[in-house]
C-alpha cells in the first residue's frame, strides 16, 4: 500500500538539510530502484521553485510499504530526523486515485 510521509521543517533548517541530504536522498534512491516511490520533494518555504536562502517548510514522500507500522519506521530512521532538520513527520495511508 501506498503511504505519505510529510516532514514539517524547524525554522531555519536549510544548513542541516543541506549537510543531511546526501543520506536522506540515498534512501529515497533505494526506493526508487525497488519500483516503490511514486513521488518525493520538499516544500520550498517561498513561492518559487528555486526558494535560495528562504530554504524549505518541509518535504512529502509517498512510497509504498507493507503496513503503516513498515512505513513509519522507514520514516523514523531518516536522516533528516536525526540533522534535526524536522519538527514533526506524519505518517498516513494514500490512495491513488490519478494518474
């Protein structure tokens, strides 16, 4: 099953996601090679692709796992968490519906 994953940023967390990202895309990439992402990116904090030094407000992953339990532990385990980079992560069940 599908599961979405939001990371909600602490206030400035461009520097630590910055030095945590490597690790945290690696594991996205893992993903990606076993079919079992369907999208992934952060938040930008400003209205514009690009957000520079304004950074981002957090980040959305839906991946698929075996249960809830599977998926909130991937979540527990990311890199992210352990940079501080985020405040809070949520995780839920997603339906796809479209495409």
């Amino acid at each position: 099953m599908w599961y979405a994953i939001v990371g909600l940023d602490v206030e400035n967390s461009l520097q630590r996601r910055l030095e945590a990202r490597p690790a945290h895309i690696a594991r996205l990439q893992q993903l990606k090679d076993q079919g079992r992402i369907l999208l992934a990116g952060p938040f930008p904090a400003i209205d514009t692709e690009d957000p520079g030094s304004a950074g981002f407000s957090g980040s959305l992953i839906v991946a698929e796992f075996t249960d809830l339990a599977a998926a909130q532990a991937w979540a527990d385990a990311d890199p992210y968490i352990a940079a501080g980079v985020y405040a809070s992560v949520s995780v839920r069940p997603f339906k796809k519906v479209l495409p």
